[in-house]
C-alpha cells in the first residue's frame, strides 16, 4: 500500500510525470538553494531524490530574495523526447505589486544537463505547459493583480509557446475569472476529446481544494464541475478534493494536485497537505489568529482517482477526503523494481561515481545509457552534490540519509543552502579528509551569504547531532547546530567566544526577529570537540551538549519550537522546519569551523 504523505516534510506544490515506467516528481524549494526538489520512483511507493534541475546562478539568482520567495510551483512536463520545466521565480510578495518571473528550462535527460532558462510571461505564478497532440503548447498560469480592490477573486490565462522560437507567442486570453472562487496552480490535460483545467482552490491553508473544468476548445467556455457535496457551504468552491471539513484527520490542507495515468490505464493524483504539531497561534496573533501550526511545513501525498461515466474526475474510493492509506497501480507479477514492497537487495539504484550505476531509468526518453563520468561530472556541476555512499534501500518517503561522516568529495542531494550554492568560498569536503570544512560568512539575517547547510524535518519525533572541531577567537565568530523556518525564526545552539568567559557555548532564539539567549555563556575547554544534539519531541525540543566520548548534558529550558511553522512566522509561510549546522564570522576573516558527522534520525 501507500502510506501518506509520500515526501514528508517541505515537499509543496507536486508536479508528477510518467516518461516509460519511470515517475517524477517536481516540488517549490522557494529561497532554498539548489532549485526544484526532483524526485523518481517506478511504483508511486518508493521515492529517491534525484539530481536537481536548477544549479547554475545563470539559471537561477535566489540572492536578495525574502523569506518563502524565489521557487514557486514547478511543472514538470515531457514530450518528444524533452523534459520541460516551467517555474516561477519570485522576487516580490508580501506587498501590492508583485514581482513574478516565469521561466523554462529543458533537457534530454532528466539528471541533466538543464538548459539556460527562457522568459515567460509574468503575469502570475503557477505556469504550466501543456502540450496538445497537434504539436502546439500553451502555458496557463494565474494572475496577481495590484488593484485595490481587486477586480476578480481568482483569475486564469492562457497563452501559446512556440518551442522552435522558444517564446510566448499569440494572444494573452482569460480562460477563467471569478468574483467569489479564487483558483491557482492550473494544469490543462486532454482526455476523451475534453480540456479539462484543473485547479487548486482557495489558498493553501486548511481551506485548500482542487476544482476540475473542462471545454471542448482550450479557449473554453470551461465547465465547472460541481460534485454533490452535502458538507459545502454556500460560496466554497466545488472541490474535488479538500480536507477543509474534516479537521481530525490526518492530511489536512489537501490541494494543489497534479494528475498523472500509470501504464495499466489507471489514474493518480498528487497533492500537497499538512500535518498539524497540535499547537496554534495566540488568539490575539497579528496573522493568523488562532490558527493552527504546521511546523513539517506542506508536504506531498498521492490519491487514486477514477473518471466516472459522464467523463468527470473524483477520488477513487468516492467522496472528496484524502486517504491516508492508498491502493497501489497494478503491475505485472515478477517485474522487477515494480513490487509494492522492495527488498534491499533489489532495490534500483541511482549509484553515482561508484562504478556500479545498473540503469540510468531513462528506457526510450531521450538518452540512454548515461555513463557513469557523465553522472559524476554532473553531480560536481550540481554544487557539489551527490548521494551518500552507503545507502542501500529506496525508501517509502524520499529520504534515504541518517548519518554523514563527510567522507565523500561532495555533498548528498538532502542538503541544501540559502540562495546561492555552497562552493569553495563557504565549505570543503576536503581540506580535512572525513571532515566537513565550513567557513564563516555573514549572519543568520543575511539574504545573500550565509554559510549553511541544512535537511528537512519530516517527523514530530526526531534527533539531531553534530560533532565540532571550532576555535572562535571574538564573539563575533559562531558555529552550531541549528533548527530554523527562515532568517527571523530559528533555535541556534553555537559555540563562540566572550571576553569575560573565554570559549563559550550558548543558545539563540530569534522570532519573528525578536532575538533572547536562553542560557548563560557556558564556558568550554579549549582544543576539545564539542558535541551538539537537539531531540524534537511534538513541538518541544531540548538542546544538550558534550565533549566527544563524554555524556550529553541539557543546556537551557525544553523550548516549545511551534513557532517554526508557516502560520506563525510573519514574512514567509510557505516552507517547513530544517534542521542544518552553520559558521559565522561577522568580522569578514571567516574563520572555519570543522564538523566530522551530522546525523538525523526519525
């Protein structure tokens, strides 16, 4: 069976695609660096994270970029042997004007090499491409509009793309306007002679769903569905899909979906969704009052559809409430890497720079046969990423690593950076063999250099540890582990010095850019690694420390952590909690820090 959500943790806004018997999946990694989170699997169960698409800073300039900008809602498309992807880059929200750059890249392979990005329209975020069996390709996306107030509550466009001039082409044309349902995330599919538009409605909180529409012209008139929904109140969008009515289970915030057909003829769609930590913002918030947090942030789950006799889309089992639990596709008996359940020792692997890569998952899709010095050269271009040695298994939900020795010449594909890749100037993995060298840059507010790296948090229980080698001279000099939303919320345990105390070790609270220390300077000894553990347990975390081959112990209070979510941060609300290890040197020498393992565990 599949068990949701299928990428847990910051996975949003699921774009899905079958190339053979091959699934891929395209997720929002917004200001978080490299951009567009790719996943594979070849039976919708097990998930591995694969190389990303967006490496290069040509392709991709997230610096500057505020808190839950940049990476929005990629689509992910393929035809003729291409892979497509259209994203929007944002570099303005939070305001009356914003600022949305829509782009696409290409390639033949889906590892790559991507193509130099080519402008779109901006009219809003949320482009797709659709690519009809005549040949032509349209791009539907949403639109934001400045107005005060605005003139429609939900508002969708359509325009052709014409590939071999690779630009917008044609007439910009309203495909759909509202004064009431407000509609985004669009996708156009054609299926027994229909358009059928399909989009998420309503925002993407916990009053998120998805419509479906159909016409006979991709011009329209579209036709909304409106499913017999005994529980929708007069005004709420006719959804197909939403968790808006049913706040006890457990996929809430259901929306946001993208369809794809397996082989056998069956239909599946993703869908992003939250788990709730079970705390909520004060009654008297300044945002979201009351609300209920999200700290995971918005994940990805998959439902099985059907389409009923009078050629409309709905959930297989009826009904429009995500299951937790979801029947698998059918697949032959015996075909290998396609049971519901993988053995580690049959498990399909992607194996780079190991001499052992068995397929490049790529059957009749443009290049077969990727070798091995081509995947490595990749994964160097890729900002020095790579995936761990060790791992043996694909695993149910995306994420394969637990503990990094730094070991290898690069990183694995979980960690990721703030705006800009993490080349020599920020860290090495060889300076000091075993060793993950990073130097301090600016500070934990800064929009443009930080040196840090961090994984998504995908559990409400979970276990971090970090072990450093690190030497401040000044108080401005820090290095630690760190649980953080976005640049003004974050729980930071760091080494550093004072002058009084001499090496130190203290802890950070910063939300909502209120900054408090919920410990003493503790002095340290000098020339002794230190080692850095934080155990999550619901929303409640407890930092502790030691020195290596000694005992932990807790340093400062239990900390209630639900402020690292979406509801309650005030700038960005729409990422999820990391967890990473970092190194500042606010007086420009940059001083290094040396980290020999970082291990998480759910």
């Amino acid at each position: 069976m599949i068990h949701n959500p299928i990428l847990r943790g910051f996975h949003p806004d699921p774009s899905i695609i079958r190339v053979g018997e091959d699934y891929y999946i395209a997720t929002s990694t917004f200001e978080w660096w490299p951009g567009v989170r790719l996943h594979h699997s070849r039976d919708l169960v097990h998930w591995e994270l694969i190389e990303y698409p967006l490496t290069r800073v040509s392709q991709l300039d997230l610096r500057g970029v505020g808190p839950s900008q940049g990476i929005w809602a990629p689509c992910l498309t393929y035809d003729k042997g291409v892979f497509y992807l259209v994203y929007t880059v944002v570099k303005a929200f939070y305001c009356n004007m914003y600022d949305t750059e829509n782009y696409l890249v290409t390639a033949q392979n889906i590892h790559g090499p991507w193509s130099e990005p080519i402008a779109l329209n901006n009219f809003g975020f949320d482009p797709s491409l659709f690519h009809d069996d005549d040949g032509r390709k349209y791009m539907v996306s949403m639109v934001t509009d400045h107005r005060v107030p605005k003139k429609y509550a939900g508002r969708l466009v359509l325009q052709e793309f014409d590939a071999e001039r690779g630009r917008m082409t044609g007439p910009v044309k309203d495909i759909y306007r509202a004064e009431t349902i407000f509609l985004e995330g669009p996708h156009i599919f054609k299926h027994g002679g229909w358009y059928y538009l399909f989009s998420a409605d309503t925002g993407t909180g916990e009053a998120h769903g998805q419509t479906i529409q159909r016409a006979k012209d991709i011009w329209g008139p579209y036709e909304m569905y409106r499913p017999a929904d005994e529980k929708r109140r007069e005004g709420e969008a006719y959804s197909i899909l939403t968790s808006r009515h049913h706040e006890d289970i457990l996929l809430q915030k259901a929306g946001h979906c993208d369809l794809v057909e397996t082989p056998e003829g069956e239909w599946y769609a993703v869908h992003l969704c939250g788990r709730v930590s079970g705390d909520c913002n004060p009654e008297n918030a300044e945002r979201f009052p009351g609300a209920r947090r999200y700290m995971l942030g918005r994940e990805t789950a998959i439902q099985k559809m059907r389409w009923t006799q009078d050629g409309w889309l709905e959930l297989a089992e009826g009904g429009n409430t995500p299951r937790e639990v979801v029947e698998p596709p059918v697949h032959e008996e015996g075909q290998p890497g396609l049971s519901g359940e993988f053995a580690s020792e049959d498990c399909i692997l992607y194996r780079e720079m190991q001499g052992d890569v068995q397929r490049d998952g790529m059957e009749g899709a443009g290049q077969p046969g990727v070798m091995q010095r081509d995947r490595q050269q990749n994964a160097i271009q890729n900002g020095g990423i790579r995936e761990n040695r060790g791992r043996k298994t694909v695993p149910e939900n995306g994420t394969s690593l637990i503990r990094d020795d730094f070991d290898t010449p690069v990183l694995h594909l979980e960690y990721q950076s703030l705006r800009i890749p993490m080349g020599e100037r920020y860290l090495s993995l060889t300076q000091r063999p075993g060793w993950l060298r990073m130097y301090g840059r600016s500070g934990l507010a800064s929009r443009f250099s930080q040196s840090l790296i961090a994984r998504r948090v995908t559990e409400y229980h979970m276990d971090a540890e970090t072990c450093v080698d690190f030497e401040p001279e000044v108080f401005k000099q820090m290095a630690g582990l760190i649980l953080l939303y976005d640049t003004d919320n974050y729980l930071y345990l760091h080494l550093s010095h004072d002058e009084d105390v001499g090496k130190c070790i203290t802890l950070l609270k910063a939300e909502n850019r209120k900054y408090e220390y919920l410990t003493d300077y503790i002095p340290l000894e000098i020339g002794r690694d230190v080692v850095l553990s934080l155990s999550l347990r619901g929303t409640q975390v407890q930092f502790s420390y030691g020195f290596r081959g000694e005992g932990q112990q807790a340093i400062g209070p239990c900390v209630n952590a639900g402020f690292l979510s979406d509801e309650a941060c005030r700038e960005g609300w729409f990422t999820g909690a990391m967890v990473g290890i970092c190194c500042q040197d606010l007086t420009g020498f940059g001083k290094h820090a040396d980290f020999d393992w970082f291990e998480v565990r759910t």
